[in-house]
C-alpha cells in the first residue's frame, strides 16, 4: 500500500518542527506550538503551491497538472505532469520547503521574527504572525523563483 501523500506532509512538518525548535527561542510550553507551526507551514504552504502551479502555468500557454504524492522512500513531493501525461517535475516537499524559508542554510530572518512572534500570545495573534510569514516578500519572492524554474 502506497503510502498517504497528506500524512508524509504531515511529517515533513514535523521535521520542519524540529529544525525550527533548534532555531526560534522556546520556552518550556512551546513545543506544541513549534510543532504546530511546522505542520501549518508545510499543510499551509505545499497545498497553495498545487492549485498556483497549475494557474500560473496555465495562463503562461504551458499547463501542468500538479498533484501531492509520495516517493519512493514515503517522502512527501509535489509531482507536475503535462497534459499527455508525462511526469514533468518532482519537487520534493522538504526541498520545497528549504526554498521557501530558509537563505543559505538558514532561516531567512524575516520569517523566523514572524514565526518568533507566533510563538507568543493568542492563538489567534499566533495564526496571523504565521500568515504574515507565509505571506512575506521573503517567501513571495522565493515562490516566484520556484515558479520560475517550473516553466522552463
């Protein structure tokens, strides 16, 4: 049985989870909410990616099918296949991910203010710090880079 593509996301953002608790300044009661916000950044940020592939792909006269599965090794990856059905890219999700956030290795700084922002207050101030991250010039431009690359 082939493994569930969502539940290999989910551990992809666990993985995110551990990297950021080694980066973001926790306290004692954090960890559930460090793992939290590895979970909903990988959910959050790999399941927009599908559906802005397939747009943007499509209105550039080049359309890809975009679909979230698995590799060999139960990893999650975001697949894109051209209409005749030819397997055109595998993006891996963690590479994704690595794209997206992180600079030279590290955790580009305006992400990790906003994510250390989220690990204060409300849930609610919590889930507004994570779509500011999400939606950071720091994450647009880098999602743009992803895109870019994809249409070649």
């Amino acid at each position: 049985m082939a493994p569930d593509p969502q539940a290999a996301l989910m551990q992809e953002g666990d993985r995110l989870a551990q990297h950021l608790a080694q980066t973001l300044r926790i306290q004692n009661g954090d960890q559930e909410r460090v793992l939290l916000l590895g979970r909903s950044i990988a959910v959050n940020l790999i399941q927009s990616l599908i559906p802005t592939i397939e747009q943007i792909t499509r209105h550039a006269g080049k359309p890809l099918h975009a679909v979230l599965t698995t590799d060999e090794r139960g990893r999650a990856i975001v697949q894109t296949v051209t209409p005749d059905g030819e397997i055109r890219a595998r993006l891996p999700a963690e590479d994704l991910l690595e794209d997206l956030l992180y600079t030279r290795g590290r955790l580009h700084p305006v992400v990790q203010a906003h994510l250390q922002d989220a690990l204060t207050g409300s849930e609610h101030h919590a889930t507004r710090a994570l779509a500011d991250a999400l939606r950071s010039k720091v994450v647009l431009e880098a999602l743009r880079r992803t895109l870019t690359r994809l249409m070649r």
